[in-house]
C-alpha cells in the first residue's frame, strides 16, 4: 500500500505543476460571475437557471480535466523513460495502475471539491437557500462518477496510442454514456432481433453515468437521497473502477515497455 501511495503522491504533485489548474480557476472565475448576478430581477426562475448553467460548468470542467489529466499519466512515463526505473524497483505494474489511479482520482476529487464549494458559497449568498447535505451528496456521486471515467481513461492509454486520441474518445464514450445509455432499453423494443438482444446487452453491461447526475436535486432543492442508494452507488463505482482497472492491467502486463 505505501508502494501505491507513493506512485499517488508523485502524480498528485506532477498534475500539480501543469497548467490544468487554470482550467480550474477559470471556471471558478465564470462560476462567480454568474453566481453573483443570481439575484437579477429578484426571480426565483433565473436563480435556478443560472444554478443549472454553473453545475453544467462544473461537469464539463471536471470531466474534461479529469480525462486529460488521466489520458498522459502512462505515455508520460514511457515518453520521458521513467517507466523502467520504476519499476526496476519493487514495484508491480499493477502497483503502478493503481498508483496513478488514485492519484489522478484524489487531484481531481480536490478540483472539483473547490468548485462546488465556490458554487455552494456563491449561491447561498446570492441566490437564496441551497441544501447543504443535497450538495455534499451531489458532490460524492459526482466524485465516484469520475473513478469510473478516470479509470476508463487509465484503460484507454493503453489501448490507445496517442493520449490525444484517447482523451477524445473517453471524452465522446462519457457524453454518450450520460445522455445515451438510458435510453438503450427504448431504441431495443422497436428494432427486431437480433438486434434486440444486442442492444438489450449492451443497455445492461454499460456503467450507467446519468445514475451519478444530481444536479437536480440542487436546482430544485429537492429532499436529499436515501443512504441506501449512496451505498448502492458506491458498490456500483468500486465493482466498474475495479473492472477497467483489472483490464487495463492485463493488457499491461503484456506490453513491451518500450
């Protein structure tokens, strides 16, 4: 464990160093903006609006800095030769999986606590009551969302061969997993077979993102989720982390280093 804490530190600190953290202080930047002109007219419907366009803010930056952030960890190391004295030492590339995981997953988790704690600041001054716990744990999903989508991209840098190409495709494969997948099981009961079957699978087997989509529940203040269903959530993001990485260390088991 102390092996994989190290890996950990050391990508917290690299991502530290990029320019990624301007991505952060940006959106914060147009977070405040919006959040500060929230009582515009007095309107309940606007404050809700300009919440809504926050959050959207929110999840894009995240995800976005989330699989760039993700997609260079491992061609970073084999570019630069890092790699072989890594794991010249006793070091596992399984290890080194898990290293870089979680140190992607806690910088990013860090990110996006500042970004819902700015939104959180902003709209309780400006924009009425908002729901403290619904906004904890609209932040937590949010937080094991990207542990499915990081370790996605994790897989994705070694199957793909630029970090380019594989932040774009991790990138479209979310957007089409939070907007598209739940309505797989529809599209199947007007097609025949066998491509009922199929798309019926892949309804099932797909991780399900829109599930981790809260964002109404502080729009609308509405009551907060059940423990049950948190618990639920995280069974279900440990179960599709815990899969990409099995897989991604499999194949890396097998690659040549260079």
């Amino acid at each position: 464990m102390n092996k994989i804490w190290a890996i950990a530190r050391i990508a917290l600190l690299e991502m530290s160093r990029r320019k990624d953290a301007y991505v952060v202080v940006l959106l914060a930047a147009v977070l405040t903006a919006l959040t500060a002109s929230a009582n515009f007219f007095n309107d309940d419907q606007i404050v809700r609006y300009l919440r809504e366009v926050c959050l959207a803010l929110v999840w894009i930056g995240s995800l976005v800095l989330a699989v760039i952030s993700t997609a260079r960890q491992l061609p970073n190391e084999h570019s630069n030769k890092t790699i072989q004295p890594l794991l010249a030492k006793p070091i596992t590339r399984a290890q080194v999986l898990l290293g870089k995981f979680f140190g992607c997953w806690l910088a990013n988790g860090v990110a996006l606590l500042i970004l819902y704690a700015l939104f959180l600041s902003m709209s309780s001054w400006k924009g009425g009551q908002i729901s403290l716990l619904g906004c904890s744990q609209a932040f937590f999903l949010h937080w094991l969302l990207l542990a499915i989508v990081i370790s996605g991209a994790l897989l994705g840098s070694l199957v793909f061969t630029a970090p380019s190409s594989n932040a774009v495709i991790a990138l479209i494969t979310t957007g089409g997993l939070l907007f598209l997948a739940q309505h797989l099981n529809k599209i199947a009961l007007k097609m025949d077979e066998p491509a009922r079957s199929l798309f019926y699978g892949i309804y099932y087997v797909v991780p399900h993102l829109e599930w981790y989509d809260t964002r109404l529940l502080i729009i609308h203040n509405w009551p907060a989720i059940p423990f049950t269903a948190i618990l639920i959530a995280i069974a279900y993001a440990v179960f599709y982390s815990a899969v990409f990485i099995v897989v991604a260390n499999l194949i890396y088991s097998r690659k040549a280093l260079n």
